[in-house]
C-alpha cells in the first residue's frame, strides 16, 4: 500500500487532524476560562449592585423610621403637656370649689369632716 501513496497521506492527515484537535482543545480551554472570568466578573458586579442597592434602601427605611419616631414623640410629648394642663385646671378648679364651699357654710362642712372622721375611725377600728 506504500507503493501507492496512499499510507503517507493518511500518516499525515491524522497528524494534522491530531495537532488541529489539540490547537481546538486548547482554544476550548482558553474559551472557558475566558467564559468563567467573565461570569465571575458579571456575578461579582451584580453582587456589588445588590450590596449597594440594599444599602440605599436600608438607609431610606432607617431614615423613615427615624422621621417617624421623632414626629410620634413630639406628638406624644404636645399630649403629655395637654394633658398636664388639663390635669393642672382641674386641681385648681376642685381648689377653688372647695374653698368656695367651706366659706359659704362652714358648719356643713364641719359636720361633713366629723362624720368623715367617726366613719374613717370606725372601719378602722375592725
């Protein structure tokens, strides 16, 4: 079969098939790394995004908390001095009553505060 050339040829098509195959592999290769370090890249700036967007909106969510507190505190703080000045009215209203009733019948009131005190000693005596 040598006499007809045709072993040669077929010796060096498998040699160049060989070689073209392994330049293949090793483009193959240097693809795939290339393709990885491109996704790395993409997976890593997406991370970065996300990191940056949650931040921004943990930020915004702590800033509305914060807005929120403060505005329910000065709401709460306007109803607690209400609140004291309605109570404050009110003792000096009573006072006032009080000390308007003892002047116009003071025997009443004597006899109211005798009576208050014989109770109080009674139940306290059992």
């Amino acid at each position: 079969m040598r006499a007809n050339g045709i072993a040669p040829r077929t010796q060096r098509s498998t040699k160049d098939l060989v070689k073209e195959v392994t330049a293949l592999k090793s483009q193959l290769r240097k693809l795939s790394a290339s393709m990885e370090a491109d996704a790395k890249d993409g997976v890593n700036g997406a991370m970065s995004a996300i990191e940056i967007k949650s931040r921004a909106m943990i930020d915004e969510a702590l800033e509305a908390a914060q807005t929120f507190i403060d505005e329910q505190s000065e709401n709460a703080r306007d109803l607690a001095d209400a609140a004291i000045g309605k109570t404050t009215e009110l003792r000096d209203a009573a006072a006032d009553t009080l000390i308007e009733t003892v002047k116009a019948r003071p025997l009443a009131t004597l006899a109211a505060v005798v009576g208050i005190g014989f109770l109080a000693g009674f139940l306290c005596r059992r």
